[in-house]
C-alpha cells in the first residue's frame, strides 16, 4: 500500500515569503501527483499536479518531481494571507484506476 | 465547476444507530469516493464507486457499507455507529480519465457518535 509523508507539520511565514512543503512517498510507479488545498471548514480543492519527472509552474505555484527520489516539493511564491490554509499531498495509484493516498497535511499560517 | 453535496452537514448519533451519509453530484462523474479525515491522519479511503450499482472497499472499509443507486448519488452506511467513527467525511467524485483525473470534493460531513 502506497504511504505518503509530508513535512513540516506546520510552518509559518511572513506575508511575501517563499514557502516550501516536501512530500516523500513509496512507490515509484505511481501514476500522477496532486496537491490540493483545503481552508478550515471546507473540502480540498486541487491546486497543480505533475505526472512526469521535473518540474510545472502555474502562476505563483511550481512543483518539482523526483521520481528517483520519491520526492515531490511544492512552492509558493509572494505568499499570502489567503494562502493560508493545510496543504495534502495526494499520490495516484498505479493499475489503471485514479485512487489517490493522501499524506497528513502541512498546516500553513501566512502572517500579515 | 464541478459540483458535490453532502447532507446532512452535521450529525449526532447515539452508539449502536444506524447513520446514513449522502452525497450527490450534478456533473455526471463516473467514479465517486467516501473519506474520512481524522487529525493526524490525512484523508483515508473508504469505499469507492466506478458507476450506478458497483461499490468497492477502500483501505478503511470495516464497520461501513456503500450504495450507489444513481450515476449522482453513493451512500455511506454505518449500520451500528461506534464513537471510534467520530470524524469528518468527505465524498468526492471524477471522470473516468484512468489515473489523471482531479477529483473534486464536498463541504464535508461532521460526525459526532456519542
């Protein structure tokens, strides 16, 4: 069964900063990565997602991929208040299907 | 934007009751999943769905059942609540596009088993 780990727990940053969250999972075979975001009270959106080794920017958003690794990384750029919320780590299985394990989440505080 | 309700959004039940939690999606998605999210955690997978009358086991499946009646509607039962299912679940739903398709989510479901 594929295991997910994200770090840190949690982290908090001034408004502006650069924000990193790592994500480490267990099968290199694994379809697509996903990361969603999630504020409190409400269900986790999707953010971006990478399915080929390297790395994708969107907008303020850039994720990395290192299957050789099985490390994904996701930073946020010019963060923001808005920003603040827990971030999931989610990996798609292998075999043809789109079931995703999710790792525990990093809870993100923004400071003004 | 896709759209996924859940109902109801807050529930108290007694030990040993019968919940049902349901869920409801207008986009004609194949495939609909049921989790719950406990601090610590993450999401973990329930029961899942490919379409109107099939229902799968997750990773997490003891103590609950799925339905799937409808290609917009899958069900989760727990046929004698325990206050270990205490959580808030969330169902979700995607095309079939195999591996590479975003699932989109409810507001969620609080459960409170006393």
């Amino acid at each position: 069964q594929e295991k997910v780990q994200q770090s840190p727990e949690s982290l908090i940053v001034p408004e502006g900063a650069m924000v990193s969250l790592n994500c480490s999972f267990s099968d290199s075979a694994s379809q697509s990565i996903w990361w969603y975001q999630q504020h409190p009270g409400k269900g986790p959106k999707a953010l971006i997602s990478i399915f080929s080794n390297g790395n994708k920017k969107e907008g303020r958003l850039t994720v990395y991929l290192n299957r050789a690794s099985l490390h994904v990384s996701l930073h946020i750029k010019d963060s923001q208040p808005s920003d603040s919320a827990v971030y999931l780590c989610a990996v798609g299985a292998t075999g043809g299907n789109n079931k995703l394990t999710f790792g525990q989440g990093t809870v993100l505080s923004v400071i003004p | 934007e896709a759209a996924v309700t859940q109902s109801p959004r807050n529930k108290v039940a007694v030990t040993g009751g019968k919940v049902t939690l349901s869920c409801n999606q207008t986009n004609n998605h194949n495939n609909m999943y049921w989790y719950r999210q406990d601090t610590g955690h993450g999401l973990r997978l329930i029961h899942y769905s490919y379409g109107a009358g099939s229902t799968e086991k997750g990773d997490i499946p003891d103590g609950y059942k799925a339905s799937r009646p409808s290609q917009e509607n899958f069900s989760l039962i727990l046929e004698l609540a325990t206050p270990s299912q205490t959580s808030v679940y969330f169902c979700a739903s995607d095309f079939d596009w195999g591996n590479y398709a975003e699932q989109f989510f409810g507001p969620g479901t609080r459960l409170t088993v006393l």
